[in-house]
C-alpha cells in the first residue's frame, strides 16, 4: 500500500526544490461577472511550463546516487517527461520517457529539446507501465509520475504557497490526471487549514474519479481522447483510490466546450497561455459547480500545441 505523505515531508521537498522550481504567483481572474472571487496559482510559468518539475525535482533528490548512475526514466504523456528531462539534464544523467501513442508533438518535440529521448507506445501499454511501475528491458532509475510519495511531496509544495498568498481560501481546485497533484496539495492545506474544499477537476471524456466517486469503488469508464491531454483516465490507479477518496471532497465535471472557453478566458482577460488540463480548474470554478467565496484553480501547466491553442482561441487564418 502507498505511504501517505505528511506535512513535514512537504516541507522538506521545499528547501529541496528551492533551486529549482519558481514560487509561482497567484493572481486574481480578470472576470468582474464571475461566481467566485477565482485566483490563478500559476504553474504554467515554471521553467518546463508545468507543476511536474517540482514533484520529479524532489524525487530525483531523494534517488539514491548509484541508482542514478544508469539514469532516471518516466511514464509521462508530456509534462512529466519534462520534469524528469529538466532535472536530468541539469544532473547530467541520461533520461528516457515511455509516451503514449497520443502525446502531442509538442510536448514529444520538448522532450527532445531537454536532451532526452522517448519510446512511444499504445495506450494500453503505456498504461501498463504506470500500473506496474516498470517498462521491460529499460535500465535506470523509474519516476512514476503519480504515486511516488518523493513526487507527491513536491508537488504538495504548491499548497503551502496557496495558504501563505491566500490564507482565507475557501476552495481550491486541482486538474486531475492520476491524483498526485491532488493529493499533495490536499496534504497541505489539510494539515493547516482543514477547512478548506479541495476538489478534483475532470472533463466529461475522461472522469475516471467521479466514475469511481459514484460508484464507492474503482471503476472503469470510457475514454476519449481529446485536446485536454494531461489529465483524465479510464481507472483511477488503485494504489492512489485511498488517500485521494479521504483526502478530496469530490470531483467536478466540465466539458470540452467550458474547458476551450476557459482557455479563452485565461488568454483574454490574464494574458495567460493554458493547457486543457491547466484551464480545466478554471473551467470548474466558472461554471459555478464549486460555489463563491475565494477559489484557488491550479492553472497546472502551458505545454499547449500551437494549432490547438489558436483553435481554442477560435482564430480564424487567412
């Protein structure tokens, strides 16, 4: 069973990532009419564009040396990738990334970009390697990009930076891809102001956790794939079901539409570039399914195709 991570372990990953990971600002949403008072934790502006560099940087701290000696490798479908690739780079160790055969070329060409290189494979065998924690006949040291309790640690970072910037938040609201984005965060704010609402943020193509959620158990539902690329599955990884069923108060549920508006939104009125994922918070919070008061959405990363950006943005190129 995973390891529940404390307080203390979060705060130890801060002085760890200090170097590395930026304290990311968090703004107010530039929307008057808005049912909340909506803030922005930016980590699209990280230096790989997305939250993961925090949770690999700290994982990467914690390898032991020999271990890294062969290098590190991940399963990622893009931000991960780079957050592993990032910290490889800068330690000089050789990187290789699983990807799913879906992963968009730019998050693919980033990747190459950081000096590491990528298998890609079917979905289902991708899948398989964040189940089993394991890609046949790849040497290094492995970096799940989910349930590394190293990885949780770092990412939970995020939540003590929300409560010192906000200290009266009332909800904060985190994109969900296998939970340990969530889960980190949640850590946190739990830990010191257990009042706060912390939900989970799916699209309607992918919401392996509302699925699972309703039904009291791990379920399986369908998944299509679509331009909100870094988070949704078809299950929730059993070994995460635990800490994120105790730890979240739920999962809300946006559509492809709400999220391509979001994006509109965040570029419009905040001069902010999002990912689908990344905009899927603010998707949540502007649809009124997380209440009033002061939310904070994880705006979780940046890394978006170009094409699909500007059709989000609904440019027309003559």
């Amino acid at each position: 069973m995973l390891n529940a991570i404390t307080l203390k372990d979060i705060q130890n990953a801060r002085a760890r990532i200090e170097d590395s990971a930026i304290r990311t600002p968090l703004v107010r949403l530039n929307v008057d009419d808005a049912p909340a008072e909506i803030y922005l934790k930016l980590e699209n502006l990280q230096p790989i564009g997305s939250f993961k560099l925090r949770g690999a940087g700290n994982a990467i701290a914690l390898a032991p040396k020999e271990e890294l000696a062969k290098g590190v490798y991940t399963a990622s479908a893009g931000n991960m990738a780079q957050g592993v690739a990032w910290n490889a780079r800068r330690l000089g160790i050789p990187c290789t990334v699983i990807v799913p055969d879906h992963a968009p070329e730019t998050k693919l060409a980033a990747i190459t970009r950081l000096g590491a290189t990528y298998i890609k494979v079917p979905f289902d065998v991708w899948w398989n390697v964040v189940v089993t924690h394991h890609y046949e006949g790849q040497e290094g040291f492995f970096i799940h990009p989910v349930s590394d309790p190293a990885v949780m640690a770092g990412n939970g970072t995020i939540g003590l930076e929300i409560l010192e910037d906000l200290p009266d938040v009332d909800t904060v609201l985190v994109p969900y891809g296998g939970g340990g984005l969530s889960s980190g965060i949640a850590t946190a704010v739990r830990a010191l102001k257990p009042d706060t609402k912390i939900f989970a943020c799916e699209v309607e193509t992918a919401a392996a956790l509302a699925g699972s959620l309703a039904a009291g158990e791990i379920t399986t539902v369908p998944y299509t794939p679509s331009f909100v690329d870094g988070i949704g599955s078809r299950s929730v990884l059993e070994e995460m079901w635990p800490l994120v069923r105790s730890l979240l108060d739920g999962s809300l549920v946006v559509s492809l539409d709400e999220v391509a508006a979001a994006v509109r939104i965040l570029a419009e009125r905040n001069r902010v570039i999002a990912e689908g994922a990344g905009a899927a918070s603010v998707a949540v919070a502007m649809s009124g399914k997380a209440g009033g008061g002061k939310i904070a959405c994880i705006v979780s990363g940046g890394n978006i195709d170009l094409g699909k950006f500007v059709t989000a943005l609904g440019i027309q190129m003559h």
